[in-house]
C-alpha cells in the first residue's frame, strides 16, 4: 500500500483544477469497476471546481439515462433512504465502523437542521418583502 497523506482542500484554485482533472478519469474508472464487480446501479456526477462548474457525468446503466436512476432514488420510501445510516445487524461493529456511522449521522443531522432553518427563514423572507 503507498504512503498515507492527509486529504484537505487545496488552497490554491489553479493547483486544485489541475488536480481535479487528474483525477477524474481514474475516479470515473473506478465507478465503472465497482459497478462491474458488486453488479450495483451507479450514477456519478461530478462539478469542476472552476467558476463555471462543468459536469462531468457517468451512469453504469447505459440503457438508462442518469435522469431516470434519480428518479429511482428520489421515488425510494424514507426508510429504505435512511438505510444508510443504520448498522446492517450482520456487519462487525468494529471502533472504525461506529465511527464511520456516527460521522454519517453528523452529516445528515447537519442537512436536516440546515434544510429547517431554510423553511423557517423562507417564509420570513417573504413576509418582509411584503412588507417594505
């Protein structure tokens, strides 16, 4: 295995677009081979970190579009959504397995207070453009 480095945010937006482009191909390739191997439906889609964000994107399924496998997504009841963030009872709970579920419940608590405070704000917005 090679040599671990710490992954952060790189500084300088030249030096982080030349690294993005590098990386997207063998990103793409291994979304192609885990497709392949785990026979798994796989949309990826990514934005190029410039100002004009260009897509770039991938699906496993060539007979449908990328449209349609969110549609798939979006269309799945909350629980099978949520499934994400629950131990499957099989798995090993190992210390790095808590970890890894406890960081992805941070996350989607994170997006659940962000989208409240949305809908909160959102009507008072409007309120106060009625008003002025």
């Amino acid at each position: 295995m090679g040599k671990k480095i710490e992954i952060k945010k790189i500084a300088d937006a030249k030096a982080r677009q030349v690294t993005y482009a590098k990386r997207k191909k063998s990103l793409i390739k291994k979304a192609r081979e885990i497709s392949v191997a785990c026979g798994i439906d796989l949309v990826l889609i990514t934005f190029s970190p410039t100002k004009r964000g260009r897509s770039t994107k991938f699906c496993s399924m060539k007979r449908f579009k990328i449209e349609d496998l969110i549609q798939r997504y979006l269309n799945l009841s909350p629980e099978k959504k949520f499934q994400f963030y629950e131990p499957d009872p099989k798995d090993d709970l190992s210390s790095s397995n808590i970890i890894l579920l406890e960081r992805n419940l941070k996350q989607a608590l994170q997006q659940v207070q962000n989208k409240k405070n949305e809908l909160i704000k959102s009507p008072l917005r409007k309120y106060k453009k009625r008003n002025q």
